[in-house]
C-alpha cells in the first residue's frame, strides 16, 4: 500500500514548529510494516492545499493529513477536503455536543469559534478523538482514502494509534513481514560504524538485511531493516547479523530497540536496588533531568547538585567551596562526598571547564567524571570539541554512559571518536 | 521566487530523525523575506530521488535539497544529481585535499569510503562547509537552480546562511518587504488569545497584516505578519497594531521575537546585579537546565538543588527532611532555606506532587511556586491536568513565568487556561 503524509500549516511550512508529527507518524506506520513513500508540506492556503491533496490522491492509496482542524481562520482541512471530495460542509451534532461536554468537565465555557471544529464534509466518516476538540475524519477522494487528523501531537498519536492504524492494516494484506532491529551506540562516528560493519549485509541470504544509520549527536542509531515471510523467518535471518553487530560494535552499543540509555541505567539501579545521586557543572541539571523524571526514579533518584562554578559544586555536597578545576581528582572528590551527603549508594559527578570566548573550530570542554559506590570509585577524562551546545549534549551522554558502563562492569574510558586525543 | 525544500533519507522520511532541518531552513528563508511554497520528503531511494527532482524543477525556481551527502552506500544526493541534470560524476580534488586536511587536524585518519563525498556533478559549483566533510553544491537542473546540504545539522545551518541564502538573494528582486512580529505567551489558549484579538487584522489597510498562531505548549506564538514598501512603511503599519496586542494579551506576554522566557529572566538577573539558586522536584533538573547553560549564566545561577522526594529537598537546602506536601507554604519554607544556603539573592522553588498511577483523562499534578528575594517571598498555587510529561513541561514553563513576572513587578497568580480552577 502507498501511503502518503501531507502536512499543512503556515506554522510547519515556515518553520515556526518543527515537524515532529510527521517522524512520529512515520515511524509508527513502519513499525506495523507499512512505509510511507512520500511527505508533503503547504501552507494554509486554499489553492496549494487543494492542489496537494490532488496530486496525493492521484498517486496514493491512503492519505495521512495532519492539521488544519483548529477553530481558527486559518485551519483550513475541512472546507478544502470537502471542496476536493466535492460534497457539502456540514454541522455535525454528535460531535457539537461531544465538544460542548469536553469543555463543561473541564469547568471552562467553550469560545464561540470552536463551533467551525464541528463542521465536516457530509461523507465523512469520524475518527475520534478522546482529549481533543478538533474532529478527526476519513473520506474518499479519488482513488485514494484520506485521513484528517489533528495538529496537537497527543491528540494526533492517540487517534494515529486507536483509529487510523487498525483501519490501514485491514485495507492491506501483508504477505511480507518487515522488522527493523536497532542499536543505539555512543561515541563513535557513522563512518567508523559503517566501516566495522562491511559486508555484514552479506550475511542474509537475497538482499533481505538492509543497513542503515541514523546520527543524531551524540549518539548514533545502527538499522537492520529485515524482511522474511514472517516474523519466525525474520528472526531466523536476524539471529546470526544481530550477534555479529553485538561483537563489532562490543561496549559501545549502550541500548537496543526501543531502550534508552536513560531507561538502561535506570534499569540497572533499580534491579540491584541502588540509589543515585547527580553532580554537575556546566550541564546545568540536563543529566538529572534525564533520568529522574522517569517513572520508577523516584525510589532509584535521591538528589541532584548543580553550580556553574565548581567552587559551588563543593559547597553543594559539603565540602569547602574552593576553586578547583575539572580534574578526575575533583570528580572523585564529589562524587564520594555527594554519595555520603545525599545517601545515596551511587553518585556521578559530571564536571566541565568550557573553554572562554565565542564558538570557534577549536572550541571545547574539558571534561572530568567519577562514578562512586561503596568502596569504589572509578573516573573518565576528556577533551570534547565543538560549540558549547556540542559540549554540553556530549559531556551530558559521556556521563550517563560513564555510569551506564560501570553499572555493566566495562571498561568507563574506552576513546570514543569524538574526543580530542 | 518559488522556493521549495526537498529532505531526502531513509531516516527522515522513516521518521526516525525528527526533520528540523527543514524548520530551521524554512525559518531562516522567511526572516529574510523569502518563502518556501512546498516542501517535499523522500528516502534514499533512486528512482523516488529522481522523480522528486524532476517535479520541483518543474514547479520551482530555486530548490534545497538536504541530506544524502554522507559516505556511506545510502547517500545518493550527488549520483542522482548527476543523472537529473544530465551530466557526469567526476572526482572534485580540491574538496578531496580539503577532506584530507580536515581529518589531519582532528588527528584522524581519513576512512577510505569518505572518498564517495568528493565525487560531484561535473557541472557543479562548490558550496564550502568549513565544518565538515559533506560537500555542498549547486547546479540547474533544468530551469530551477539546485542547492544540495548536508543533514548534519549545524554544517547545513552555516552553509544555507553563508553560502545559499546570499545567492538567493542576488537572484531576486525585491519590491516587498516582508516583516514577521512575534509575541510569546504562556497560560492562554490559542482560541482565547484569537478571541481576545478579533478585528486587530482590520487595523491596518488592505490586508497588510495576517494575524497567526503557533501553538506550542506550554507556550503560544503570536505571529503578525506584516507587509510594506519599505520596513518603514512596515513599522508604521506595525506600531498601532502591535501595542494593541501588548494592552490586551497583557502580563500574559513573556517575550517578543527572538526573546526566550529564560533569556528575559536571566537579563533582569543581569542588569539587577543579582543572582539566582533554584530547588525544584518532579521537574527534575530541567527548570534550571533552561537557564543555567546560558552565555552570561555563569555569574548569575548559583545553584540548583533537585529531588523527587520534597524531604530530600529539604535536606538539599538545610531544612530538616521531613515529609511535606507540596503547598504554598512549603514551597516558601525550602525558597526562603535555598536563598541564604546557596547564597543567592533569589530562589525559585518549584514543586510537584504528581498523581500516582498512570496517564489517565484526570492525570495531573498539584504545583508550588515560590520566589524569595531579600525580605519578601511570593508564592503561586496551581493544578495541572494532563500526562506526566504535560504536567513537567507546564509546571517548568510555571515556575519560570512566575520568576520573570516576580522580576517586573507583575502579578504572579494570575490565572492560566491550562490549570484546573
């Protein structure tokens, strides 16, 4: 089946929202197995639009359109998907009332111009949406079967998920299986990654294992496409590839699939009922706001300790405020003193010197780490190069990483591409 | 000139990068009066890159494509290019040396499938990327003029600002100016502010401002769009029409244009000669990691103390960790605590006690806010409905919406939209 997504809004076209609706979307349909073979963005504009949902109507099978259902002038999808269907717009009261309802339980009186999310093309079929007010709905135009669904991404992930996706997979009959297997790795480069890998495609018989990379500073994401008859054909195929991708690519491969690097940490403490505490510098609280917000932290999560100044970093976890600069000797410092002041059986100190001045090519942050339990103590040094944002995202992943690789007892000081030798 | 964008790769189109390059470019084009009309998005797939080719040239004047630029087998941008225009590919040895160059300096050595991204369009013109190693370029294919990025993210920043958009601009002639006026809010609808706008369109002659919306929670964006001769023409236009909105969206307004709600905080801090330590629970790190990494930052935030648990905030701050609730009173006790133990001449605390269970219709939290300064400490009590991770954006954007309306004598209770009355 070819789908396409087409999404609309002055505020994506013009860069004002960055699209995450559309990754999301995609990504959920390749998950069931059904790709997406085009993406097309307009603005609200009649014309365009029209002329968008011609052209996709004329090469699709199935439509995802995504916004242009608010109560505002410029929300557009419902009048032009009737014009291109060429029926009426009209008044649904179901709906109408369903709004009514959504605003009284929210003790809030609804605008007038909210009105205007209940008019709908007369042949459309509702897609609903449980925590929203703008209608979701299917309608024939041409040959192709679209979807109008809402701009808000939880409303859109809600109705994507329990309405448009069932009635996708029963249009379909799917007589190849796809699986996409992945491997989440930080610190080294896509090339190097790829280079490691050469001829692990070869492994699969016809061309079944596809390879791909996605990087995403700092970390990079290794793809097996896979395709079998069905999913014991693919994990048959897979077996063998997945094993040889786990021993190339060996500590550096920090999480599979859908697992976070957070989520594995995580993990990690909470099965051996641990308990953790974070210091840092110049990552401004970024390394706690990582991992302790996740459900579950909070019996794992038992106190952060943030300061620019390192002086006040000491003072944070009891020791005397003075000057000191981001050594592994002052990591280990506060990260021992931290695990006694917050109580904590872990702590991780993540501290940076960035370096004075503007961004410039050589621009960097010292970096110094120690991970501290009972009786032991272990640290990291680096040099990263790059803007301060580049420093902070990879000072942020070493040290999660730092832990997540003591937590695993392996080796917290391989040389990762990134760093300045 | 009609301008559009087209994003190549199998990771954008799969959804598993979040596509802001297109934002950003999209962006970056309108804020220098150029618009782009369509945008589209393929995978790395050659004969889908060749028909998306074909259909821009046919349609635009100018083209950016992104992405495909990289070493490895599926980066196809250059080969597809070649085709498109007829042409062949041909080893570029200045960009080859300027690679080699670029590892040496970085102490690297050079992977040989690198090599792939000297291989260009026989007719193409070099774009520089003095960040890296994807060469950009440009060529016509037939009566549109190409321009080919790559993905990475700030290489493809500084080439669309220092080599294309200058080259656009050459191209075109203009006899409008285009001005884009922002206004950013927290706490109000969209519908509400729409409403609360209704007939500001009609003050200005012939349609020359559009009034817009860009809902981005927890914050909403006001967009006027402005046309003109001139900019003096535009500012004349603008002036009765944006202090319209100022009077009536009020205390409401955290920003204007390229102003952040931190960066407004952190220059009241700034020019007050004061100083600011922050506590904050469920938020987990993340109200201070929106501040603390700021250019200037580092004379201003002093520390920033984060726990789930509200008794382990007490004990970060000096109190004794007893078991409290997250109240007004509380949320004063641990500022007030905060303020004389890290030294600053402000604390912020930030509160959350979350409901337990998970995601659900009536999901929410209960949110204390409390701002200390010498003697005087405000606070502010709310209920957020939503999921976890709503409630934690909310409750963060809260906290920081109070500080920056503490800091200009505003009111800091003000009831918002969001919150349940």
């Amino acid at each position: 089946m070819r789908i396409e997504i087409l999404c609309t809004g002055d505020e994506v076209l013009t860069g004002k929202i960055v699209n995450s609706n559309f990754s999301y979307m995609s990504q959920k349909l390749e998950d069931v197995g059904l790709s997406v073979i085009w993406g097309t963005t307009v603005g609200d504009d009649r014309e365009r639009l029209l002329e968008a949902f011609r052209l996709a109507s004329s090469r699709a099978d199935a439509v995802i359109v995504n916004g242009g259902l608010g109560p505002t002038v410029d929300d557009l999808s419902q009048e032009i998907a009737a014009k291109a269907a060429g029926v009426e717009l009209v008044l649904n009261q179901e709906w109408f009332a369903k709004m009514e309802e959504f605003f009284t339980r929210r003790g809030r009186a609804m605008p007038p111009n909210n009105k205007k999310q209940a008019m709908l093309p007369s042949t459309a079929e509702i897609l609903d949406n449980p925590i929203g007010t703008a209608c979701g709905f299917a309608l024939d135009i041409g040959k192709a079967r679209f979807f109008f669904t809402p701009g808000v991404p939880r409303e859109l992930r809600r109705m994507l998920e329990e309405q448009i996706i069932p009635r996708l997979l029963a249009k379909v009959g799917r007589s190849v299986t796809i699986h996409l297997k992945r491997f989440h790795s930080y610190g080294l480069g896509e090339s190097h990654v790829d280079t490691l890998l050469t001829g692990i495609e070869e492994m699969a018989p016809d061309g079944s294992i596809k390879l791909g990379f996605r990087a995403h500073y700092p970390q990079l994401e290794t793809k097996l496409l896979v395709r079998g008859d069905d999913m014991d054909d693919v994990r048959r195929k897979l077996a063998p590839v997945e094993a040889e991708v786990r021993k190339r690519v060996g500590n550096f491969i920090l999480a599979e699939d859908d697992q976070t690097l957070e989520s594995v940490v995580l993990q990690a403490l909470l099965s051996s009922g641990s308990t953790l505490a974070i210091a840092e510098s110049f990552t401004s609280g970024q390394v706690a706001a990582r991992i302790a917000h996740l459900a579950g932290a909070e019996t794992v999560f038992r106190r952060g300790a943030v300061a620019r100044d390192l002086a006040h970093v000491r003072a944070a976890v009891g020791l005397e405020p003075k000057s000191v600069a981001a050594t592994p000797e002052t990591a280990r410092e506060i990260a021992e003193a931290l695990r006694g002041h917050a109580g904590a059986s872990h702590a991780l100190a993540v501290l940076v010197d960035l370096d004075e001045g503007a961004d410039r090519l050589e621009f960097g942050g010292n970096i110094a780490i120690a991970v501290a339990s009972e009786g032991e103590t272990v640290t990291r040094q680096s040099r990263l190069l790059g803007g301060r944002e580049w420093v902070r995202l990879g000072a942020v992943e070493m040290g999660l990483d730092c832990l997540r690789r003591y937590l695993q007892r392996l080796p917290v000081d391989e040389k990762i591409d990134f760093e300045k030798r």
